[in-house]
C-alpha cells in the first residue's frame, strides 16, 4: 500500500484496494473516509500550478443546504514521502450512475432506474444551476461530456474530473486551459481547433451544456441525430455541428424519423432556448442561452409538468395538452417511461431448458456444428462451455479483461474466437480448451468475430468503424476493410465465403468482395443503428435487425430491400436465419425471441422465457433448436419439434383447413336454396 502525504494539513493519506484507470491518470480509494486519490501518470509542473489555483479558490458550493457534494474540486496536492508531487486529493462520489444511465431508455431498463419525464427536468434543471455557479467563479468547463457527470436518486447531479477544467489566475491573470473536448458537444467554432492554443469562455459551454440538457429531455436522442438526406455517406458527429445542421435548423439535411420525440411536446421556453442555441447561436455565440437562463426555462417547464392519469409514470406539459409518452407507445408500441404500476413478472431460479451460470449478460451465443454444446459470451468476461443434454457446463474460459462482446466456432468445432472490450480477439483450442493465441490489432473493442466456411479466415468488426481479415493458418492481420463512419455493429460471411456483410451504427449494411477488399455495395434503408446481419443459406438473402423495432430483408441479386417486419416492441438486437432457410430468428430488447417464416415473413411463433433485454438468439445445424443469450444472465433454449411447438403450429394449419370446409358447405347450401326457389317459382 502506497503512502502518500496531503500538502494542506501534512498528514498521510494511504492508497487503498485496486486504482481505476484512466488515460492520464489512476483514482484510489484511501484511508481518509469519503475522499479519492487522484493520481498522474506524468505530474506536470503547469498541471500541479493550475490545481494550486484551483484549490485555493473553491467556487461555493450551491447544495451546501442539502448536504451533497456538486463538484469533485481538488482538496489538497499530494505528495509522495521524499517530496514529490504526483497527484491531488478529491472529495468521492457516492450512489450516483452516469448521466448517461438516466437518458438512455436501454440503460435505465437494464439498470431497472425508475426515472420519469419530471425527474429528468429536474436533473436539468440542477445541472444548468450547478453549471451556473462554476461560470459566475470565473471557470469554464470545457470538456462537458456524460461521463462526466454522475447524478444520485435526488435529481442532484456532481461533476467529476473538474481537474480538466480552463482556470485562470486571479493575480498574473494566466489562463490554465482545458486541453480536451468531446465529439458532439464540441461548438461549431471549436471543431479542429488545437484547444492548447484557444482561451475559452462561457459561451462555448453554453453550447455544451444545451446539447446536454436535450439528451436528457429527449429520450437520450442528439439534437445531430436523425435521417440524412445529404448525398453521400452521413457525415460524422463534428462535422454537422461544424456546418450547423441539426434537426430543426435552417435548411438542414438531417430530418426526423417515426422514432424522434416531437419537439413540441417540451414547454415553449425550453424550446426557445434550443432555438437560439443552434440556430441563431450557431455564427454568434453571444446569443446562445447562458446557463441562468437555462434555469429560469426549466422551471417554467417543471412547474408546468402534470401526471397522466392513465400511467402514473407518464408526465407531460399542461401547454401540450395531453400525454405524449402513451401516444407514442400507441403508435410504435414502446414506452420509454413503463408505469412502476405494472405488475412484475416472477422469476424463476432454475426451470428446463435454462443455461445459468453467467454472473453478467449474456452478450453471444452459438451451437456447436454437432448441435452437442451451446457455447456462450459474457459481460462477466467469460466463455462458457455447455452440455446441451446435460444442460451442465463443460467448461469456463477466462482470459479476457473485459467483456465479452462476441464468441463464434470454427465450422470444424475446434476453435473459438471470442471478441472483447479489452480489445482483443482470443482463439481458444475447443478439444484442450486452451487458449491458443490473442489477436491484437483494433483500437477499441471488438463487437462481432466469426468464421469463414470455406476459407481459412476469421473476420472481426470493431467501435474502432473497422473490419479485420485474420488467416487462421498464420494468426496475422489480412487486411483492413475501411468504409464505416461509426462503429461496426455485426458481421457476417456469406455461405460461400466470398463476402462479407457488415452492419453499422452509421445505419448502413456494406457488403464486401473478399478476394479485392473493395466494397460491393451499400444498403441503406435503415432510420437507426443496425445491430444485426445474417445471410440465408443460398446467399441470396440478407436479413438485418435494427435499433428502431424493425426487420429489413434485403435481395442480394437486386441489392433492394424486399420487406420491412415490425412486430418487436423494442430494438432488435440480433436475428439469424435457420441452416434449412425456411424461418429466421430475432431477438430484442422486448425480452422476447419471435420466430418468422422466411418466404411470407410472417410470425410463426413468439418465446417469452426471458425477464430481460435478448441480446443474442442462434440456429443449431438442423434447424430445430434456437439458444438465446440476455441481460437476465441467462441462455434459453427452445426446442422447436416439441409437443407443445408443434400443436401451435399445427392449430394454425387446421384453422385454414377448416376455413374451407365451412366455405365448402355455405355454397352447397346456397345452391340448394336456389334450386328450391326456381321451383317455387315455376
């Protein structure tokens, strides 16, 4: 345990437990109850002057009154016990999530936050008047950003690494600089500017802080986000700020989709307020709302908030009239504010058909090509091996550090690949159950891996937007297929093995020659994030899964888009389509596994086994099991030859069959009715 020695009061502070890693820094918890150690890499002698600033002029803290900590300002400069200083102490923030846990609907469902509408103002609201506060001490924020802010279950919000804070000396008047800043939160005068060379002011946080406040009053949507109808290929996050396009800006290219929360439904000041900040603020910063005005908004717009009376955790605007949410749950059948009212559905420990064992979410899952084991991925870092029989595991596979995003198995069953936020690929020997090797190359993690048929290749797609070509013989990189403008979500070869398909967070699927590395084409058609490819057996068919509820099938031969599914009430995590290619399978965030026809696209059969977000569903080789991995840690399997399956099935038949029957019948009947009044007649 390192000892170290707080420069204010001359006392030893020691380092505690396991550090936190950060890019420039590791945060320890210490011996002095209530604070955190924060300590650098590379201790600066223009860092360690900027925090003696710092710690000498606090900004007041505006919740002293109810007892909360609103921003982690250093305390004291540490030292080490021959005088060197390395770090700073820094009051710790207890029993508070990110900012981003609060506004995503996925993540609050995931983390089971009861948060509404009204909760979400107030937490604006709070982090404006924090904001306010810090600017009316003379410091700019700078890097404002989610990560940065943790909020408790009070609405009370707390900004951490105030260390990158742009300070200035009261007396010499020298300006100590933020250095970093965040794609999307950056304004439009500030993209590709060196932020070492540029004195900042309020009124580039006043853009911050609004692109913050409508994240969180608009369901965790961005004011940049939307369908571009630009030509070409949708531009990165920075550059749309940068040329002012947004979605309610003059003359832009980005439009609404069905799943973008009306702008009207929030109160006229507020909407005031966005206006003036990206449009007439986007060339003259001056007019952009400052962070007292964002206050004096807010609280119109909270006191202006009533309870629906259908969902007592649906509130909307008096001045809007009627309750937004439960429309929107009428219309798309998703409710990003569920009623706590609901009944909750009871959960089983243990019952057949159940693989439990994972400690995290189940993030992959695949059969073996025997249909003997399931093998799956984890959130918890591990592989796990099943006994489909036995339903018992075989065996667990530790070496990652991270999670583990993606698993595939080589079509001779005797390799795993499993793809990890650490940002490794490992390859394990599925006979020994050693690892074998550890791919490295991507700069962040690796979201899909899988296994070429008849080529002697593994494929790998990462949030770093690229996709990697490995050749199994020599573990070394092939190539590297660029294209993507945001992250790679899913990959998947075709049955011949000559291209690959990709699906992205920029909405786009691409489809990739493998002998050239070129790309074929692109499929656009998608509103959302494209979370899922699968390609039909006979390489004709694509069928891809998306962040908007819906299922696209795509025509390879045309390279157009042949049918749009909906039937999911949440985002459609993953589908496969069955080795046969008679059905396919989609998994979502509704917590359900549907089953569809392939040839009529039409529902088959909906699985209700999980309590949680499905994050992965899979075909055994002969068409009759599927295995599905979710956020409820667990793997389901569902036995599509079963008794019961079958009676489903084949009850749908005999409704047809004697649908006909009784037309058979009415006809014979109507004919002996005429018959008997041309009789009567005559």
């Amino acid at each position: 345990m390192a000892v170290l020695i707080c420069d204010t009061k001359n006392e030893l502070i020691t380092l505690l437990g396991e550090p936190i890693q950060s890019g420039e820094a590791q945060v320890w918890h210490t011996d002095r109850q209530g604070y955190l150690a924060k300590i650098y890499h590379l201790p600066t002698s223009e860092r360690l002057e900027k925090l003696k600033v710092m710690i000498s002029s606090p900004p007041q803290e505006p919740n002293s009154h109810l007892n909360h900590i609103s921003f982690a300002w250093p305390q004291s400069l540490l030292k080490t016990t021959q005088g060197e200083y390395v770090g700073f102490l820094m009051p710790e923030i207890k029993g508070a999530k990110e900012l981003i846990d609060l506004y995503n609907p996925q993540r609050r469902k995931k983390l089971k936050l009861e948060i509404d509408w009204r909760f979400l103002h107030t937490t604006a609201l709070n982090i404006a008047s924090i904001i306010e506060a810090i600017h009316s001490f003379g410091y700019v924020l700078g890097d404002i950003k989610p990560q940065n802010i943790l909020v408790n279950n009070r609405a009370l919000p707390s900004i951490i690494d105030t260390d990158s804070f742009q300070v200035r000396h009261l007396n010499n008047s020298k300006v100590y600089r933020c250095l970093v800043g965040s794609p999307g939160f950056t304004p439009p005068e500030l993209i590709g500017k060196d932020f070492s060379l540029i004195d900042q002011t309020e009124l580039h946080d006043r853009f911050r802080v609004a692109v913050i406040i409508y994240h969180l009053l608009f369901g965790g949507e961005s004011p940049f986000g939307g369908k571009w109808i630009g030509t070409g290929d949708l531009p990165e996050v920075n550059e749309l700020i940068r040329q002012g396009f947004w979605l309610y800006g003059v003359n832009s290219l980005i439009q609404s989709t069905n799943r973008t929360i009306d702008f009207n439904i929030i109160h006229p000041e507020v909407q005031r307020c966005f206006l003036k900040c990206f449009n007439e603020g986007y060339q003259n910063p001056n007019l952009r709302p400052t962070a007292k005005e964002w206050v004096k908004a807010l609280r119109l717009a909270l006191d202006d908030l009533t309870v629906c009376s259908k969902a007592d955790s649906h509130y909307y605007s008096r001045i809007y009239g009627q309750c937004y949410w439960c429309e929107r749950t009428n219309n798309l059948g998703i409710d990003i504010f569920p009623s706590t009212s609901k009944s909750q559905k009871l959960i089983e420990k243990k019952e057949k058909n159940s693989l439990i064992g994972h400690s995290n979410w189940v993030s992959s899952v695949t059969f073996s090509s025997d249909g003997n084991m399931v093998i799956s991925g984890s959130y918890d870092t591990t592989i796990k091996i099943w006994n489909l029989t036995t339903e018992k595991q075989i065996c667990t596979l530790t070496g990652h550090t991270d999670s583990v995003l993606s698993i595939a198995i080589s079509p001779n069953d005797k390799i795993i690949a499993s793809g990890s936020s650490d940002k490794t690929i490992k390859l394990w020997n599925l006979v020994t159950m050693q690892q074998i090797c550890t791919l490295i190359g991507h700069t962040k993690g690796i979201s899909s891996v899988t296994f070429s048929l008849n080529r002697n290749i593994l494929a790998s797609g990462s949030y770093d937007t690229t996709i990697k070509l490995w050749n199994l013989t020599t573990k070394e990189e092939i190539c590297t297929l660029i294209g993507h403008a945001q992250g790679i979500s899913s990959i998947a070869f075709s049955p011949d093995g000559n291209i690959l398909a990709s699906g992205s967070y920029d909405t786009t699927i691409k489809l990739w020659n493998l002998t050239t590395g070129e790309q074929i084409n692109t499929l656009i058609g998608h509103s959302h994030f494209v979370l899922s490819v699968a390609f039909s057996p006979d390489g004709k068919t694509l069928v891809s899964g998306c962040y908007d509820a819906t299922i696209k099938l795509w025509d390879l031969v045309t390279g157009k888009q042949t049918r749009t599914i909906t039937g999911h009430g949440d985002s459609v995590t993953s589908v496969i389509i069955s080795p046969d290619g008679e059905t396919f399978a989609s998994g979502s965030f509704d917590e359900t596994v549907i089953l569809w026809d392939l040839v009529t696209a039409k529902e088959i059969h909906r699985f209700y086994k999980h309590y949680n977000n499905v994050n992965s569903v899979a075909f055994s080789t002969n068409s009759k099991i599927i295995a599905s991995g979710s956020d409820d840690n667990t793997i389901q399997i569902f036995h599509l030859s079963s008794q019961k399956f079958n009676n489903k099935i084949s009850i749908n038949k005999n409704t047809s069959k004697n649908n006909l029957i009784t037309l058979y019948y009415y006809f014979i009947y109507a004919m002996l009715t005429i018959l008997l009044l041309i009789w009567i007649f005559l």
